[in-house]
C-alpha cells in the first residue's frame, strides 16, 4: 500500500486547563484511483438496455461518469467516499460499434478511465 505524507494538520488540543496548539503530518493511504467498466452484454438489438456496472477505489471520490459512446452520458457523484459500486442503463437508438468510457475522479489521485466496446444491430 503507498502512504503519502506532507500535508500539514493543524489541530487545536483543548486541555483541562489551557488550550494549546498543535501541528503533525498527516499520512493517508489506500492505493491508486481505479476503476473497472463492464457491461451484462457487448452485443445488444436496438432499443435493448445494457447495463453498465462500475467499481472505483481510491482515497476521495468525487464521481464516475460513463459516456455510452453515443453523444450521451450519466454521472454518479461519490461524495468523498473511498471506493463505491454502482450501475447505469442505457438503450442505444441506432446500430453501430460503440465505445463506453468510464472516467472516476479522485479529488487527491486524479482520475482513472476504463472502456467497453458494445455492438449494436438492427434498427
């Protein structure tokens, strides 16, 4: 597991008596943002749903977005949490090889991406 250091805390120690002030390191680990993509089908008719189901991990999640490949997208915000599953449906409305891009943005590692590749038939 990497743990970085460096960044300051400031705390404010309160005592039975007086208050006093206080600064350490503050260490945070967990591993690097990731995300994995996958789809219930890669071959799907026109107007069928596919369902898209994501994990993330990393230290403070802001949110996942899917782009289906085809102009349309859903978002899924995390609210700081360090890993989360979940998952988002989508219909295609025309044929086609169409490429899913899943993006988790991690507000201290940045953001990892992963793909999925769905054929589309008939329409």
């Amino acid at each position: 597991m990497d743990v970085k250091t460096g960044a300051k805390v400031c705390a404010v120690i309160l005592a039975a008596v007086a208050g006093s002030a206080a600064c350490s390191d503050l260490a945070y680990g967990g591993g690097p943002v990731s995300i994995t993509l996958t789809a219930d089908r890669t071959t799907a008719a026109v107007g069928q749903d596919v369902t898209f189901t994501y994990d993330v991990t990393g230290e403070l999640l802001d949110g996942v977005t899917v782009e289906f490949g085809d102009g349309v997208a859903d978002t899924m915000l995390t609210g700081g949490a360090q890993t989360a599953r979940g998952r988002f449906i989508h219909a295609y409305g025309a044929s086609g090889s169409f490429t899913a891009l899943g993006v988790v943005y991690d507000n201290r590692l940045g953001r990892d991406s992963a793909t999925v590749v769905v054929q589309v038939t008939g329409g």
